[in-house]
C-alpha cells in the first residue's frame, strides 16, 4: 500500500529535509541562499568519496558522514567571511557561492559536468523518513533550549540580543554551521535516491523552492519545514490526481495556493497548530537550585569611571569631556534637554557606542573596543528609549532571554533528555516569573510583547533587564508614557531595587521623578555636565535652571521646576509619596517630535 | 573594438533591468521577485504586437512601458501593499513576489506556450554602421538610446520632480514622510509602476538583441540583476547603470577569454569581492544604525 505513494513521501521526506536547512537560519533572523551550494558539493563529495568495495548502506552512511562535514565546512568557509552581511545583502552573498559551486562543478571532469555523476539508488522511503525525523528531532529539543532562544532573540532584535550578552557572530555562525550540514545531508540523500546527479539539481531554482517550502510551512515552529514540503509536494500531486491537465494551470494554481498561503497566514501553515505557552510550574519545592549567583561590588566601590569621555558625529559634540565616577548603590539621574546627549552618554556607557575621545571603565570592563556582550557579562544590564524587544516572543520568553548570562546552555543536554537541563530550564523560569512578578506582570506571562501595552512594554523592558541579575542597571526614560500612578510605582520599584544593592543610572524627563528617586542627579547640557549632587541642590542650581527654562533674570518668581523639586525631596524624605506628587513635567520637549523608532532592518 | 561595443550593448539592457530592481529596493526596501516575470513577459507581448498588430518595433515600445507600469501597480498591489504591516514583510515579499511571478509566467505559457518566439522576419530595419571598425546595427543603436534616455529620465524624475522627492523621503523614512502629508501609499504604487515600466523596456529591448524570448529568460538574468544591483550599491541609479555596464563588459571579454562555461563565475566572483570589501557597493551609501 505504501509502494504507490513510495516516490512521493521520499520526496515530502528530501524536500522538508532541505527546508529545515533554511529553517536553521530563518530562525535567528538570517536569509541564506547558500544552502544550494552546501547541498551540491555535499552530493558529489559524498557520492564521489564513499568506498565502492562496501555494501549500499554502509556506503551511503559514510557518504552521508562526508556530505555533512563538507557542508559544515563549506558553511564555515562562506560564514566567517559574510556574517556581517544582513537580509538580502547576505541572501545575494550567498546565491553568488551556490553558483559559483555550480558551475565550477560543472567544469570539473570528476563529477561527469552537465551529463552528471551516476551513483547506486539506496535511499527507501523509511531511510529518508528516519533521516527527517532526527532532523527534526534536533529542532525540536532547540526550539526551548537557552541556545533557541538566543537564536529567536537575534531575529527579532539584533541589537536587544547583544545588549542581553548574546554573542551575535557566534550564534550566527553556529546556525550557518547547521544549515550546512543538514543542506549537506539533504545532497547525499538525494544523490542516493535520483541514481543521478548534476550540478544544475543544486542551481538558484532548487535554492528558491528550498526557501519557498521553509517560509510556506512556517519559520518560527519547528513542524513548519514538514508542513511546507508536504503542502509543495502534494498540491501536484493532487492536481493530477483529480485530473487536472498539464500545462500552465498546474503551476498557476500552485502558485496561487503559495500567494494565499503567504498573504493570509502569517506564520506560514504552522501557525494553524496550536502553540502552547509555556508558563512557570507553580512548585516552587526544589528552589534550592538556583541560577548562578553573580558577586555584585560592595556599596561604594566604584562602578562606572568616566574621563573626559567624548563622542563627536561628523562635527557635532553629542557629548564632550564628561568626568563622573558611579559608586556602588547610588541611584543616578541623568537629566537634561532633548539632544544634550543622555542617549548618547549612555549607549557609551553599555558599549554600544565607542566613544571618540577619554576613557571608561564600567565594572572592571575598559569601553571602546569591547564587544557589547562582553560588557553585558559584566554585569551590565539596559532598556532602551524605544522599546526594543522581542516582539513576536511572549513577555516570559523576553525575561528568559534576559536571563541568558546567568542560565546555562541546555540544549544538548535537552537532546539527550538529561534531567539536569529540565533543572536548568526550570530555574531559568522561576526567575523569569520572578522578574516578571517584580513589575506586576505576571498575569501577562503569556502575551506576546507586541500585544502589550506601552507602559506594559516598557516595565517588560525592566523585568528582562532584571532577569540577568545586573550590578549596574541603565534605564533609558523607563516613565516615558507612563502616567503619574504608574511613574510613581515606577519610582519606587527603583528604589525597592537600590536597596537589593543595584547600581542605577537612569535617563527620564520627568524630573520630580527623578529628584525623588534619585540619591544623585547628573544634568547634561550640550553634551556637558553642568551640573551633579543630591537632588534638592540640583534643583536650586541657577544653571540648571536656565538650561530648562531659559535665562534666569525674567524668572522671577519661584521656578516650577524648584517648586516640583521640593515638594518631591520632601515627600522622598518622608517615605510616603502621594501619588500626585511626581508631576510629569517635560521641560524642553515642548515643539519637539520624537519620530517612532522605524528602523527598517528586517532581519 | 567590436567586443567592447557587444558589452556596452548587452550592459546597457542589464543595467536598465537592474535599474528598476534596485529602485524598488532602494525606496521601499523590498526586493521585487516578480521582476525578471515582467522582464519575460514584456518581451511576449511586445513580439505579439509586431507580429498580430503589425507595428513597427519602435511604436510597441511605448506600449510595452505602459503594460509594464500597468503590471507593476498588479504587483504592489497584490503581492506587496497587503504585507506592509507585517513584521516579517521581508520575507514574505520575496515570497509572494515568487508566486506572483509563477502565476505570470503560467499565463505566459497558457497565451504563447512553452516555445521559444521570435519576431517576424523583416521586422528590423538592416542599416549598419561602421564604428572605428565595427560593426553596428541601427537596432543596437536604438537599444543604447532607449536605455540611456530612460535612465537620465528617471535620474531627473527622482532628483527634480515633486514625485522624486516624495520618493527619497519615504526611502529616508515612511513614517515621518507620512506625517509630512506625502502620501506613502501613492509614491509606493507608482515607485512599482516605474520600476516594472523599465523591466518592460528592458525586456523588450533584450528580445530584440538577441531575437528570441523564452519563458525562462527572466530567471536567466535574474541572477544577473541581482549581481548588478549589489557590485552598483543596493538602491543607487548611478550604480545600477555603472554595474549593468561593467557586467555586460566582463561578459563579453570573459566569453572571448576564458570561454563561454566560466561565464557566471566572472559575475559572481565580482560580486563576492565587492560583497567582502565594500559590502555598500561601489555607490551605495552605508546605512547608519539606530540605536
């Protein structure tokens, strides 16, 4: 019964094989067309190599040995020198490998050129299907592994991912690596089963229908690549079943089928199942494993050493000559009009800006030519002025991505089932749920991030930034958006983290939050520091009176700003803030339009 | 001499190809996969308008614009303007460029089936010139002509004309060119009708050349395209054209040189080097990241 449908499974079987070799790639975010290539020298090598005096299978595991070690190396051989292309520029890099490997295979006279290379049909339907199982198996254990997770945090949001210690290259490069090696399988099987291969099989076409069947099925679930070879392989088959003529319909409605697919679902033919949210297991009873401690520096040791720290753009000082040394335990404000150069300062600060002059030290850690993962490990730990998270990934999955560099790798231990990884994971949750609890967003555990709401987004932003147990935590205007309520429960989960021992340096306009948060304030005037001490005496100072509100003299009265700066200091001394006391106030924004971030790096 | 001359020739259709991919991608960031459809099908519908209309090659010209501009707003409309707001809009552009491209090419096949056409004998005037000792057909002449007017034409449009400028501001930013009251949906459309107007011409111009068409003569210089749009720089005019050139050029000589099977690896070398040493290409413009 099997036997009728035999070519057509082993066919779902290679396709979806080949699929899960873009897979691979797709899901951390990177388009590769290269896989062609990997597959086609993978095909001949092992074909080629494989010992002639040995039976068929021992012969076509061997060959399959090769194949996926010359579509490793052939993915290393590409990779190291084109990761730093992005999208399309890294898919065209890519093409121009597989056709370049085309033609010199077909220019060389051990593959037999455009007639092919003959090799023994060994590959049954079962053969193929195991080969696709373990595959798939493979990606299954990576789907919820510390290593997926990173793999999805790139995709989502590169620069999010580096800032939570992700190193970006070598995620990439591993992912390159196992694109390489399953295109290599996919060669080696599908040279044992057409009886004959020829460089053209492996040309821009068969990399497009790769591709084609990957997003078809879905690049985000680990079924998709099954799904999608499936669907590419049995709309013809249908077609001819129910007699539908050859000729032109065949391929028109399949191509039709492929529009509506892309146009109305997504996430591919995935997204029809189900996908369960993983939530943390409310027994809490083996809490004795937790995740790696970090030594945080004790209260006073010095944390950020900034000297003469400048940053120039083609002219303009966005920053120049700041000097400030951030001690363990202090809360600072960094406080200042729009465009005096707090992002600028900060993004130094996290690494993700080399400054142009002076030096910085941030928790040991010299700024400059450190990588931002680097700093990330360190113990440094961010939000961002625009949201940057991971938008299509729940809001636990964004705080276990945060958790990153306190959780330990798991996936090859998931592949083995061991039961430490299941410990592993399940401690990374706990302190997941743990941040998340910690903003008051438990009950969104589940939600995608993009669906929350943008104070939600923005206290999510702080829970991941929590989750890789921080000593220093920069907020880039954490109550952007938020209202008085919730910016003066804001205020005080600041402050309920300063007395856990965190160091913090945040950015936020509205300034009697800030005076009431902060042990300190710094205030930031074109690019320089005009002003820095306890809040109340910042808020008296005359020049920073004038660099909010302009020249001093025609002030006569009380400033605002004062005003506000009292009130607060005195309800910060008195411990119990009523809720109307931060007053949102945005001096210097007023005329100003803050464009949305649309940053259109789609990969 | 003549080689030269074959190279500039052949360039001059693949930059004028290249030059719609690269400025749909260049203002709106989406690479067009339905492009080299449009290419094969231009080239159809123009041997169908010779040979059924009895016009003169150079009257089905215009047409061939028209249908092409007409094809691209069916594009932008069905393949692309419904993904705009998706995040994976990326991706899926490519893809559903490729299946609208599929269902172009079946209706190809359905209207002028699966052979190789050609346009009826006598369709092209025989005068020749001599260029420093080469020999030149009118109708190659015409293909330069046609090609570089159309580049300046739109270098001007992009660069002079109130639609131009709607163009670069929503490449800048279409959010913000947007709350500038340029309407991001209009300049998108006809950014489409524009770019497959010029695939149309270049189709047409390139079945002249060589006197054939094919149904897989889009996914022949797709590839090409492709090669061209990064060596220029990925959404620079100048670039296309200068990349057009230069691949028609390296063509030609690497055909006479080193024979016609290394032909693809001249291109793709080129590009893998101008890929690792200056990923922008020789004109484009390093983009700045957002932090």
């Amino acid at each position: 019964m099997l036997d009728q449908y035999a070519t057509t499974l082993t066919f779902i079987a290679l396709g979806a094989i080949f699929a899960y070799s873009f897979y691979a790639v797709l899901i951390a975010g990177q388009l590769s067309l290269g896989q062609a290539g990997f597959a086609s020298l993978a095909a001949f090598s092992g074909a080629y190599l494989a010992p002639a005096d040995v039976a068929d299978v021992p012969a076509l595991l061997i060959a399959v040995a090769i194949g996926m070690s010359v579509g490793a190396l052939g993915a290393v051989v590409l990779g190291l020198p084109t990761m730093h292309l992005r999208g399309v520029f890294l898919a065209i890099a890519t093409l121009g490998f597989a056709e370049a490997v085309r033609v010199v295979l077909l220019n060389q006279e051990w593959t037999g050129g455009a007639q092919g290379l003959g090799v023994p049909r060994v590959l049954t339907v079962g053969m193929a299907w195991t080969a696709l199982a373990l595959v798939a198996y493979w990606f299954w254990r990576m789907g919820r592994s510390r290593y997926g997770r990173a793999l999805e945090a790139i995709r989502e949001d590169e620069l999010a991912a580096r800032s939570m210690g992700i190193d970006v290259g070598r995620h990439r490069l591993a992912a390159f690596i196992t694109a390489g090696a399953v295109a290599g399988l996919y060669g080696v099987l599908y040279a044992y089963y057409v009886r004959l291969i020829a460089p053209n099989d492996f040309d821009f076409v068969a990399a497009v229908e790769g591709l084609v069947t990957a997003v078809v099925g879905g690049s985000t679930m680990f079924l998709g690549p099954l799904l999608g070879s499936g669907f590419q392989t049995i709309v013809p088959e249908i077609q001819r079943a129910v007699g539908v003529e050859a000729g032109w319909i065949r391929p028109f409605l399949a191509s039709l089928l492929l529009l509506v697919v892309i146009l109305f679902l997504p996430g591919g033919l995935a997204s029809l199942i189900p996908r369960r949210t993983r939530m943390p297991s409310g027994d809490g009873d083996d809490s004795a494993a937790g995740l790696a401690g970090r030594r945080h520096p004790a209260a006073g040791e010095p944390v950020v050493t900034l000297a003469g720290l400048s940053k120039e753009y083609g002219g303009v000082h966005a920053v120049r000559g700041v000097d400030l040394e951030i001690r363990a335990g202090e809360v600072v404000g960094l406080i200042g009009p729009n465009g005096a150069g707090k992002t600028t300062l900060v993004n130094m600060v996290s690494g993700l800006v080399p400054p142009s002059s002076g030096s910085a030290t941030v928790l040991g850690t010299t700024i400059g030519s450190t990588p931002v993962h680097r700093i990330a490990a360190a113990g440094v730990s961010r939000t961002f002025q625009h949201s940057k998270l991971f938008n299509r990934l729940s809001a636990l999955e964004n705080v276990l991505v945060g958790a990153h560099l306190v959780s330990r790798p798991t996936f090859l231990r998931r592949l083995l089932w061991l039961p430490s990884a299941r410990r592993d994971e399940r401690a990374a949750l706990r302190q997941a749920a743990r941040c998340l609890e910690r903003v008051g967003l438990s009950e969104l555990a589940g939600s995608r991030a993009e669906a929350l709401s943008y104070g939600d987004q923005r206290r999510l932003e702080i829970a991941r930034a929590l989750a890789s147990d921080p000593s220093l935590l920069i907020l880039d205007e954490p109550a952007a958006g938020m209202n008085h309520v919730e910016a003066a429960r804001l205020s005080e989960l600041i402050r309920s983290l300063a007395r856990d021992g965190l160091t913090i340096l945040f950015i936020e306009h509205n300034v009697g939050m800030v005076l009431q948060t902060c042990t300190r304030v710094v205030v930031l005037n074109f690019g320089e520091v005009i002003a820095s001490g306890a809040p109340d005496e910042v808020a008296a100072d005359p020049a920073v009176i004038e660099a909010y509100l302009g020249s001093a003299d025609d002030d006569a009265g009380e400033s605002p700003l004062a005003g506000d700066a009292r009130s607060g200091a005195t309800a910060a001394g008195a411990g119990d803030a009523p809720p109307d006391a931060v007053a949102n106030v945005r001096p210097g924004a007023a005329g100003t339009l803050d464009t949305p971030d649309t940053s259109r790096d789609a990969t | 001499m003549q080689q030269l001359l074959n190279g500039i020739f052949i360039g001059s259709i693949y930059a004028l190809f290249a030059i719609g991919f690269t400025l749909v991608f260049g203002i709106l960031d989406r690479l067009n996969l339905a492009h080299p459809a449009v290419f094969a099908a231009s080239a159809f519908v123009g041997i169908e308008l010779v040979e059924r209309g009895g016009l003169s090659l150079w009257a089905a010209l215009p047409i061939v614009f028209v249908f092409g501009a007409v094809v691209g707003l069916v594009i932008e409309r069905v393949a692309f303007r419904p993904l705009k707001n998706r995040a994976d809009a990326h991706f899926a552009g490519l893809i559903s460029s490729i299946a609208l491209a599929g269902m172009l090419i079946a209706l190809l096949q359905w209207r002028y089936g699966p052979d190789t056409r050609r346009f009826p004998p006598g369709s092209f005037p025989d005068t020749r010139f001599e260029v420093f000792g080469a020999q030149v057909t009118l109708v190659q002449v015409v293909i330069l002509v046609v090609s570089l007017a159309l580049m300046v034409g739109l270098t001007y449009m992009v660069t002079r004309t109130r639609l131009g400028r709607g163009m670069r501001a929503v490449a800048e930013n279409p959010t913000a060119a947007r709350v500038l009251g340029v309407n991001v949906d209009r300049v998108t459309a006809v950014t489409f009708a524009i770019s497959s107007a010029l695939g149309a011409v270049a189709g047409v111009l390139f079945a002249i050349n060589v006197n054939t068409a094919q149904l897989g003569m889009g996914a022949a210089i797709e590839l090409k395209g492709l090669a061209v749009i990064i060596v220029g720089g990925m959404g620079s005019l100048p670039g296309a054209l200068i990349g057009g050139l230069l691949l028609g050029l390296a063509e030609v000589f690497a055909v006479q040189y080193i024979g016609s099977s290394w032909v693809n690896v001249i291109a793709f070398g080129l590009l893998f080097v101008i890929l690792l040493l200056r990923p922008q290409g020789l004109l484009g413009a390093r983009k700045v990241r957002e932090v």
